[in-house]
C-alpha cells in the first residue's frame, strides 16, 4: 500500500461516485505509482458492495477487475490508451530547422527524459541543473552562429547579459519592444526558476516538470528567432510584403554535402540570399517500433479472463 493524502482520497472517491453513483465504496487504496513520458499515473484499488475497480489517474479512468483482473494489464492498457489520445498538437522541431542548436535541444531532451525517471527532491533538483546547463548551452551557441554587435564585454556565462544584446540585436527597434520584452521574460524566469530548483529542499515533481517545459518553451521560440536571423529571413516579403515565406532548400556541385537554403514568397516568387544550414547527413532509418523475441519464447500471452465488452457502472 502507497502513502496518500487525504485531498488524493477525497479526488479519487469523488471521480469514482461521480462515474459510478449507483455503487457504495466500501475499501480504497493507492497500491501502484508509475511514471511514463514525463506524467504519473496512480493506481487505486477500490472495492464496493457489488465488485471491485481500479481508478488510475492522469488522465483519471476506472476499470472493471472482473474485465481487468491483472495490474500489469490494467496499467497496459491505460498507459497505451493515453498514447493513443495525443496531449497536445505540439509536434517535435525539425533538428535542421534548430542549427547550431543542435546539441542544445539534445540536452533538453535528455532532462525531459531524466524527469521520467525523477522520484525525489534529490532527482528534482538535478532536473533544475540540466534545465541551467542548457539555457547557458543555448547562450554559448548563439554567441558562436553569429556576430551580436559590439558593446560591453560581457562574460560567456552572463545569460540574461546576452539575452539583453541577442534581443536587440536581432528584435532592433521601438517597433519591436513587445516582441523583445516577452521573449526576454521567458529566457530569464525559465533560467530563475532553474536556479531556484537547483538549491532549494522542498522541490516537487510538478516543479521539476514546470522548468523543463518552461526552459522547452523559450528555448524553441528563441532558438527560432535566432535562426531566422542568422538566414537573413526578414518578417515579410520586400517586394509585395507577403508574411508567406518558406524555407527552398537546395544543393551546389561546387560544395557537395552541403545543403543551403533561402527564404522563398509563396505570393510572387521572391527569392533571399542563401545560406549554408547544414551538413547533409547519410540516410539512415531507424524503426519508432522494433520488436525482438527470444529464442524459443514464440508463445502468445492470453489473458485469463478475456475483454470482451464494455461495462457501464
């Protein structure tokens, strides 16, 4: 049996009477907790005077233990039924499209996977620390793509410094002082609150999530501005002021392996300079799903009571 507060209880009980008003709780309990992709999900045992259910959370379901008697399975199911609902319609940014800030997204994703794992404020804390690392990371690397004027000498490490003259550099003009002030807003508490999480004691899961969903945020807007200005690609077309643009890749003879690209109008086939975006890599095609037996083990698993309808409580 896990530890639960009374508040978890009272959500709980009040999810499964809303669901299933017709039935009496008798016994409840959390019993399993599992992290998967970043979101917690509790498992609930609850009996009443007529059968049994499991209640998980995140997003909150219940399910019949006559249809589902086995944890394992249970916990299948809604993890794989979540997967199939997608959380949001944010799709994952094209690494090309992110030069030089390719490494700097590999860090993140890897302090997104680490909160996968994370269980304590020990754990919460090292969260904040990957999320600092990869701010001062992005900061470093848009130091090296482009030349930010001249000014006073700051240090390498002087992230909100940076930010300062990245910004007015890049968002030059009064015309442009919202644009400025929101990104700087988010750069800087992203890199606050990273801080804070690095030191103090009382840090939470939800804390944790908070900074690298905060630090993913800022990182892709500013990330985006930056490479925008390194490729020159203005706000809108120069000759009908179209806001249509798209990226035209394209190759050279004179310089093999490299893929350069130029901003394009859609509206009258306006075309900029092109720049050099990257080094064009070898194809290789990794599988999303692979799957392997052992030798031997051919067998299919069958459940012992099989699923074979749904139940309305």
């Amino acid at each position: 049996m896990l530890g639960a507060t009374d508040e978890e209880r009272e959500e709980v009980a009040g999810y499964f009477k809303w669901q299933a008003p017709d039935l009496t709780i008798t016994f409840l309990q959390k019993v399993y907790s599992e992290a998967v992709l970043g979101h917690v999900h509790d498992v609930w045992d609850i009996h009443t005077d007529k059968d049994r259910w499991w209640v998980i959370t995140n997003p909150t379901n219940l399910y019949s233990q006559e249809q589902f008697p086995n944890l394992d399975l249970v916990v299948t199911f809604h993890v794989g039924l979540c997967l199939r609902i997608p959380r949001s319609d944010k799709q994952d940014p094209d690494p090309r499209r992110l030069l030089p800030f390719g490494d700097v997204f590999k860090q993140l994703g890897q302090a997104g996977e680490a909160l996968t794992q994370a269980k304590g404020p020990a754990d919460y804390q090292g969260i904040g620390v990957r999320c600092r690392e990869t701010l001062l990371s992005f900061i470093a690397a848009a130091q090296d793509a482009a030349d930010w004027g001249e000014g006073e000498q700051l240090q390498r490490g002087n992230l909100k410094g940076w930010v300062d003259r990245i910004l007015g550099t890049a968002l030059i003009g009064a015309a442009q002082k919202e644009r400025r002030h929101l990104l700087r807003a988010l750069l800087v508490e992203a890199w606050d609150f990273s801080n804070w999480l690095t030191h103090t004691k009382s840090a939470s899961w939800h804390d944790a999530e908070m900074s690298v969903t905060t630090t993913e945020h800022a990182l892709g807007l500013a990330a985006s501005l930056v490479a925008r200005h390194i490729k020159g690609v203005p706000d809108g077309c120069p000759e009908c002021g179209s806001p249509d643009l798209n990226p035209e890749e394209g190759r050279s003879s004179e310089t093999l392996g490299v893929v350069w690209e130029r901003p394009l109008c859609r509206e009258c086939g306006w075309v900029g300079s092109a720049v050099p975006v990257y080094d064009e890599p070898p194809e290789e095609t990794e599988a999303i799903i692979r799957r392997a037996a052992i030798d031997g083990e051919d067998e299919c698993a069958i459940m012992e009571r099989p699923f074979r309808s749904l139940q309305t409580p």
